[in-house]
C-alpha cells in the first residue's frame, strides 16, 4: 500500500520538525474535541432544579456517568484496539458527542439530561485513543505535553467561546453547547486527518521507550498483580487530582461569580493561558532525560511540587497575599503538573523504566475508571452533604484535601516504585 507523502516525510525528516508537527497537530486536534464536551460550563442554567438537585449538577452527573462507563469499558477496548481502526473510532465518537448536543437542546427539561450522558459515554475513549498515535516515542514527553495542555487551554477557551455565542449572538444555554460544538467541528475533522498520518514509532523509539502493544485481559491483570501497592497509591492520587480538576472545571463560573468576576468570559482563557504555557515547558524539559528511571523519580517529585503548591498558593489567597486571577492561575498549574503528568508521560515512562511491553492507553483507563467514581461522589457529597457551604469554599477546602492527601500518596508511591525498580533491576 503506498503511503501518503506526509508520512513519507515524517519518517524521513528530523526529531525536531516530526515533533513540531506531531504537537501541533495533536494539541489542535484534542482543544476541538474537548470543546464538544465542556462549553455548557460557561453557563449557569440558574433557578433550575429538579428532585431537589442544582440542574447543572444533574447536568455534570449525567455526563460524567457517561464518561466514567466510558473509561471502564475502554479499559478492554482501547487497550486491545488496533491503530489501523484508531482514526476511524475517534470519528464516531466525537460525532455520537455532538449530535448529543443537539437533542439536548430540542428536548424539554429534565428529559433531556440523558443526552448529557450520551455525550460523555463516547467521548470517554477518544483521549487515550488520541495518545496512542504518541506514545512509545523519543519525544513522548513534548508530544504528551502538546497533548495534554490542549484540555488546559481547550477548558477556558470553550468556555470563552460558549459566552461569546450567548452573549454576542444571543443564543440560549440550552442551544449553545450545539452551537459551539459545529463551529469546532470542521477544524477538528482537518487535525484529525493531519495526525492520522503519523507513522508508527520507529526502532530507535522503541529501543529507548519499550515496545507498544495491545494488551490481553491476562496480561492486564499480570500487570496489576506485578504493580499493585504502587499503582493503588498512583491511582488514588490520580483521582484527588481528578476530583478537584473536574470540579474546577465544571463550576468555575460558579467560582468565578463568587469572585466578582462573573461577567468576563475572556478570564478563563486569560488565566488558562499562562498555566498552558508553564506546564507544557516544564514537563517538556523532562525529553532530556534518557534515563528512564530517573525521570519517573523526577516525575514523582513534579507532581507532588504540584500538590503543594495548590495547598499554599490556597493559604496565600485566604490571606489576601494575592489576588483571585493569581490564586486561579497557581492552583491550575499546581493542579496540572500532577494532571497532565498522569494523562501523558508518567505511565509511559512506567513502563519504559520497566521495560514493560504494553500500552499507556490501559493504565490511562484503568486510572480514569476511578477517577470519576469519585468526581461523581464529591458532586453528590457537595449537593447533599455541603449543600450550606458555597462554591468557592468547597472549592478553597478541597484544594488543601489534595495537597495534604495527594503528597503523602505520591511520596510513598516514590519509594515503592524506587525500591520496586531496584529490586526489578536485580532479578533481571
């Protein structure tokens, strides 16, 4: 089969112009496919509730539901999926998302919440789907931090665009995030071609980074039984990072209102922005590294610098030392250092310090999986557990659970696997 010139050239040309096309392609590619998903948290839907429940929690429910089961069944699917049905799955799934949004917007309230759930069960999927065209590469860790920024950026620059088309075109909330989805349709359909002619990694990637394969259900299991302790603690750290990112994300106009800020969509791009950029630089530095062991310790100790930061840039706001937008942008970056690290390179080099033949999109999953049963459990804690306290000090208060909580997890992880590694190394 002749392959198409574009291939030809990236398997011809050098690291820095492969890598340059891989990131951007990529980064475009899932800024689009997020947007299909989280426009409707630029809006309020205010005055609405149903069984005693905030509508826009129902809403958030419905459609993380739907992403949760996602990841469950992606545990089997995408980890065996075959790359030569990638493309052709990311396209059905981001299609079933955003013709969602449309009977969303035609059917009544609350009927039409089962539409919320329709949206998030395909698009559940299509992330891990997206990082297998990088993984297992020399530059996984520029390419996974492309990648992961995109949802960075993506989560205040489609809210931005979300307030635009209501405030400017006057369209309602419940048509918007249809709205929204066609204008970011086209262009994701062009990235996708674009990163669908990425060639396979080369021998020299998968000498430095470990073979890429599906993965069986045995050997899914093999692999938890070999790193069970350690992946418990990497798993229950993901999910606080997963808890606090999902509630940022989906109230942050809630947050925001409560700030004084309630009026200017363009804040969540002006602070997502910056925590893009910081985050995409230092996770990218970690391409140096050749070492695979080392980079996971430093990787390690990122995510816990992440942690903490998130508790102390909290303190510093509740004393004033700085102000909301500051406050904002530190706990997204103190946030995302952990997030994106987990999203991309973290298990990719888990198994390349391992020297583990198998596939990121399994542990991305399996981690996923957990994740959002406990976004779903603080999103019902909050509303029937904390229905007195406001928004933005369950936001305040769950920002100090992940930085105490989430270090003493990672902390403990970093001398299993130190430990794990050295004895791993010896028996072979």
């Amino acid at each position: 089969m002749n392959e198409h010139p574009i291939t030809r050239w990236l398997k011809r040309t050098n690291t820095f112009y492969f890598t340059l096309y891989a990131s951007v392609a990529s980064f475009c590619l899932y800024t689009c496919i997020f947007a299909l998903r989280k426009t409707f948290g630029v809006a309020t839907y205010e005055g609405l509730t149903y069984w005693g429940i905030d509508f826009k929690i129902l809403m958030v429910t419905f459609q993380v539901i739907g992403y949760l089961i996602s990841k469950f069944v992606g545990i089997k699917v995408v980890s065996e999926m075959k790359s030569t049905y990638r493309t052709r799955g990311i396209l059905l799934m981001v299609t079933i998302a955003s013709i969602s949004w449309f009977f969303f917007a035609i059917t009544p309230a609350p009927y039409n919440l089962i539409f919320l759930f329709f949206n998030g069960l395909p698009l559940g999927m299509v992330w891990s789907l997206v990082f297998g065209y990088l993984e297992g590469r020399r530059s996984t860790e520029v390419l996974g931090a492309s990648l992961s920024v995109s949802f960075i950026f993506s989560a205040g620059f489609a809210k931005t665009i979300g307030g635009l088309v209501i405030r400017d075109w006057g369209i309602t909330e419940f048509w918007m995030p249809f709205v929204s989805a066609l204008l970011f349709f086209g262009p994701l359909l062009v990235f996708l071609w674009l990163i669908d002619k990425l060639p396979p990694p080369s021998a020299e990637d998968e000498a430095l980074r470990t073979k890429r394969q599906p993965m069986s259900g045995p050997e899914r299991l093999a692999f938890v039984k070999t790193f069970g302790p350690g992946l418990i603690l990497l798993i229950g750290s993901y999910a606080l990072l997963t808890c606090y990112r999902e509630f940022r994300d989906n109230f942050s106009k809630e947050i925001w209102v409560s700030l004084g800020y309630g009026d200017k969509p363009e804040i969540f791009t002006q602070t997502e922005v910056p925590v893009s950029i910081t985050v995409l630089v230092a996770i990218a530095v970690l391409m140096v590294i050749r070492n695979n062991r080392k980079a996971l310790i430093i990787n390690h100790m990122m995510v816990i610098f992440g942690m903490i930061l998130t508790g102390v840039s909290t303190f510093a706001f509740q004393q004033q030392l700085v102000s909301a937008p500051v406050w904002m942008t530190l706990v997204g970056m103190g946030l995302y250092f952990g997030y994106i690290q987990f999203n991309s390179i973290f298990f990719d080099r888990l198994l390349a310090a391992f020297k583990y033949a198998g596939t990121v999109a399994f542990l991305i999953n399996l981690a996923d999986s957990v994740g959002y049963v406990g976004s779903v459990g603080v999103l019902f804690y909050k509303n029937f557990g904390q229905t007195n306290l406001s928004w933005l000090d369950f936001f305040v208060s769950a920002g100090y659970v992940l930085s105490i909580v989430g270090t003493v997890l990672m902390s403990i992880s970093l001398v299993y696997f130190t430990g794990k590694h050295a004895s791993w190394k010896h028996q072979a």
